[in-house]
C-alpha cells in the first residue's frame, strides 16, 4: 500500500511539475499534452530566436515585419529558433510550439533547430489552404541557399514576404498551388542590363554586317544583274512528283493533380499542414 501511495505522490508532483512549466510558457513534455491545455491568447512574441542566432537589429526588423503582416491580415507570420528538439521530431516540436503556446487558429510558424540543423514549416486553419504543399516547396526553395550559406535573416525575411505574397493571393481566392503557381521576379536592373546588353549586340552584328558589303554597289533595277540575251525559254510545263504530309502526335492535356495541402493532426487534436528536412 505504501508503495502504491508512493507512486501517486510522485505522479502529482510530475504533473504538478509540467503545470508550473506551461504556466511560464514552457512547452510540456509530450505526455502531458491533452486537447485541453490550449491557452487561449498567445503565450510567445511572433519571433523567438532561443538559438540565438540572429543579432539584435536584426531581430528587431523581423518581428517589425511579422507583427505588422500578421496585423493586417489577421494570420499569424511566425519564426522560432532552437537548439535542440529534445525528444521531438521537426514536425512535432513545430505544432506542439504553435498550439501550446497560444497562437491564432489561422496561421504557421517556421522552425530552425541547429544541433541537427532541422528545418520545418507548420500550417494551421486557413493557413493550410494558404501555404500548400506547392506554395511550400516553392518556399523553400527560394530560402534554403540562404539557410544553408547561414544567412538566417536574410532566409526569415524572405520567408515573411513570400507569406505575405500568399496571404494576398489567398484573400483573392486563388491561393498559390499547382494549377496557380508564383511568378518569378526579375529585378528592374537586370531588365534593363538585358535590354541594354541586346541592343549593344545587335549593334555590333549589324556594324559588321555592313562592312563587308561596302565593296557593293546598290542597282536600282533587275535588268542590272541579267546579261542581255543569255536565258530563252523552249519549253514550259508543270509536273506533279510525289506528295509529303508530317504528322504530329499531340497528347491529351495532362489532368491536375488536385494540389492542396497534406495534413496530419497534431498532440492536441488540431489539424497540421507543413513540411521540412535539412538545412
């Protein structure tokens, strides 16, 4: 009996332990998560850089830009550093750091651990239908040379435009996915270098053209270029040969994959969009 007695006391404190540490905006082991222990206002600023790896201008800058995407649109735009996952897959940590710690129900948030250099992007509400699986992939691509080449604030800033680009093309109805991918930008300067660099080219080509034809001179009649009765004609007629017909196979247009967003549910019984790897 005293044994059994023993054993529970221990359990409340454990409990008692895990309590304490949400209440000061830790997140709880993973035992302890229940769909019950949502707070209902946001526990962490949009920009948690534990890892430290951002100085503090920079910093400053970042959750400038956050705050106010996420003001403007009523989505959360957030980032989150960490040194280590503990015992917790990318995945994981990334929605148990959304849910436990009181951020809107629409919205996502970017992790970078940095002992495995761990990267994972977590969706929720509208901001699964916001960042799909393309919109993602698109993502990424656009912020891992950065990450890897540890230019993290250039990788985060980057990561805060293009959501705000999403969430503007999502508030027209047309989120970006498959059957509506990003434009790629190119900078007015390199416009400009490209339409100069041609012309300067065709300039050039048109120069050396015209010099070898200086040794010619212009006639202003066909006659000009026919010697006086060198050409008669005896016989005239047209003959049909042969026929050639080319044909072109042209294959059906290809069906939409659907797009959309892979989902997966969380600790807490929410439902998660997101993806990730290595940086």
């Amino acid at each position: 009996m005293k044994k059994i007695f023993a054993a529970l006391a221990a359990s409340v404190m454990l409990l008692g332990g895990a309590v304490t540490a949400f209440a000061e905006g830790e997140l709880i082991p993973n035992e302890y998560y229940t769909a019950n222990t949502k707070p209902d206002e946001r526990q962490k600023p949009l920009l948690m850089d534990d890892a430290d790896i951002l100085s503090d201008s920079e910093e400053e800058k970042l959750l400038d830009k956050l705050e106010r995407i996420s003001s403007e649109h009523g989505i959360d735009v957030a980032v989150v550093t960490t040194y280590s996952l503990g015992d917790r897959t990318p995945m994981e940590f990334a929605d148990d750091y959304y849910d436990y710690n009181g951020f809107s129900e629409d919205g996502f948030v970017l992790l970078l651990s940095m002992e495995e250099r761990d990267r994972w992007i977590s969706t929720s509400g509208e901001g699964i239908e916001i960042y799909t699986d393309y919109g993602q992939d698109y993502m990424w691509d656009q912020i891992l040379p950065e990450l890897k080449a540890d230019k993290y604030y250039d990788a985060f800033d980057e990561y805060a435009d293009l959501s705000e680009q999403y969430i503007k093309e999502w508030e027209k109805g047309t989120p970006y996915d498959t059957n509506h991918k990003v434009k790629g930008k190119l900078a007015p300067i390199w416009i400009l270098i490209a339409l100069g660099g041609g012309g300067l080219i065709g300039l050039i080509y048109a120069q050396a053209v015209k010099g070898q034809l200086t040794s010619v001179s212009m006639q202003h009649g066909a006659d000009d270029y026919i010697r006086r009765n060198s050409f008669k004609v005896t016989d005239s007629r047209d003959n049909f040969l042969y026929r050639n017909v080319q044909r072109e196979y042209i294959p059906p247009a290809e069906k939409s994959s659907g797009g959309g967003s892979s989902t997966h549910t969380s600790h807490s019984g929410s439902s998660h969009g997101g993806s990730g790897g290595k940086f």
